[in-house]
C-alpha cells in the first residue's frame, strides 16, 4: 500500500511540475501605437528584466519602412539603455535561417514594429519565425509590440477590413452581424482581441463588432501612447491615455437585416496602474 501511495504521489509530482512548466510564460507589453514617450519604455525595459548578457531583438517586417522604423526605436532605446539591439527583417531573410531563429528564441526582449498587421503575419505564420517568438515567450521574454504590433498579438487578429463594405474606413459606420475580418494573428493571446489607435480613431463600432463575432472573448481597445502588461490572465495600463475593456454580451442577436444587437455587456475604461481582467 505504502509502494502504491508513493508511486500515486510521484507521478502527481511529475504531473504538477509539467503543468508548471507549460504554464511559464513571459509578459507581453502592447503599445496602441502613437508616440512612445521615455517614460513608458523605461517601463517596458523594466518589465523584461533584462541581465546584462541580454539582448533586444526587434521585428520589423509590419513596416513600410523597416530600417526607419528600428532606427527610430533603437536611438530611443539606446539612450535608455546602451546594449545590443539586433535588427532582423524577416522579410528580407530566410525565415529558416537557424541561427537567426535561434537568436530570436534566445531574446529576452522582442519589440515588433507597427504597420500593417497582415504584412506581419504573412512572412510569420507557419514558420519557424513563429515557433521561436513563442518559445521566447514560453521561457519567460517579454514580447512588446505597437500598432500593427499590437494587433498581432491576439488569435483572432482584426486586420481593418469590413466584409460587407467595399470601402475602407479607420472606423466602422455600421454595426453588422459578420462585418469584421479576421486573420491567424500570433496568439500569444488566445482569448482577447487587441484593438490600437482606440480612443484617437474612435475605433468603438469596430471593437463591438469583434465583440459580437466571438462574444466569449475579451475586447481591449488601447489608445495611443498607452500600454498593457500582460502577464497570465491581468493586464495592468501604462502610459498617458486609456483603455477601454468590452466582454460578455448578453441577448446577443441580429435582426433579418443583419444589424446586431445584445442588452448589454461589460464596458470598463482604465488609466495608468489600474489592472484588469483578460483571458491569456
């Protein structure tokens, strides 16, 4: 019997500590884009706990610009703190290149540039570019991302695009049942949608409509110049601006005419320190 209880009581043991250890993960710091005040990279830089042996590793392949757009970052990060800060443009390089992604899964820092979310996720998904961003993440590095950057770090990533409008607006000026497109983004947020640029492209019809289409999953709006850290299933806000929270929608329907409409839901709008409630 006592062979028995011991063998029962190794294997919970082995059992808790392969839970721990799927269950270590890092922290994701998501920008809404706009300026990026010193301040609030001091507070990203402090997030990943970066050693001095550490590096910075930043993703550029949302942008237009790629090489503009780390220059940009990496003068304001090198005045904060002088260490190495490695550029890899993926879209200009092997994503199979192993020493390139060995690099990136090493990194104790990612930062990923703003631009067009779906040029992101176009040269990343189902690569090994992917793999080793969530196996960084995995092993406990901070991922940052703004913008484009920030879109991309949800599941179900909005790429801007209504379904059911020809025309392309920042702001959606309907609310229709089936209107949103989204895309594989990385999922490093399995179930919360990121929206950017909230409060300064009025971006509510659009994050309600992501709301609808998967109204078990949590909706952030963050403005610009404003973060969330994230770390499990808490995200506390950074930054100058807010962020608005949208979740759990009740009487959820659609009219014969396809317009949507729930009796209400969750709504919450956060400034820098409050800590809300996500879904990792």
């Amino acid at each position: 019997m006592k062979k028995l209880f011991l063998i029962f009581a190794l294997v919970g043991f082995s059992l808790m500590l392969n839970a721990q250890s799927k269950a270590t993960k890092g922290n994701l710091f998501i920008i809404g884009g706009g300026n990026r005040s010193d301040e609030l990279m001091k507070q990203m830089l402090n997030t990943a706990e970066l050693k001095p042996s550490d590096y910075i590793v930043v993703l550029p392949m949302a942008s237009e610009v790629p090489d503009v757009g780390f220059g940009t970052l990496s003068a304001q990060l090198q005045k904060l703190d002088p260490r190495v800060i490695k550029n890899f443009n993926f879209a200009e390089h092997d994503v199979n290149d192993k020493k390139w992604t060995d690099s990136l899964s090493s990194a104790k820092l990612i930062y990923i540039l703003g631009g067009d979310q779906s040029r992101f996720m176009n040269v990343v998904l189902n690569t090994p570019v992917y793999t080793a961003i969530h196996k960084a993440y995995q092993n406990g590095a901070t991922i940052a991302g703004t913008s484009a950057g920030a879109a991309v770090m949800s599941k179900y990533m909005i790429t801007g695009k209504q379904l059911l409008d020809t025309v392309y607006k920042e702001t959606f000026n309907k609310l229709w049942d089936k209107n949103i497109e989204f895309l594989p983004g990385m999922g490093l947020l399995e179930n919360t949608i990121i929206d950017q640029h909230f409060l300064k492209r009025n971006r509510y019809n659009r994050l309600i409509s992501a709301l609808a289409a998967h109204p078990d999953l949590v909706c952030v709006g963050i403005d610009e110049s404003t973060a969330i850290i994230v770390h499990g299933n808490k995200a506390t806000v950074a930054g100058e601006s807010q962020v608005v929270r949208l979740a759990n929608p009740k009487e959820l329907k659609k009219t014969d005419k396809g317009l949507m409409k729930f009796k209400q839901s969750e709504f919450g709008i956060f400034t820098a320190g409050d800590v809300i409630d996500i879904k990792p």
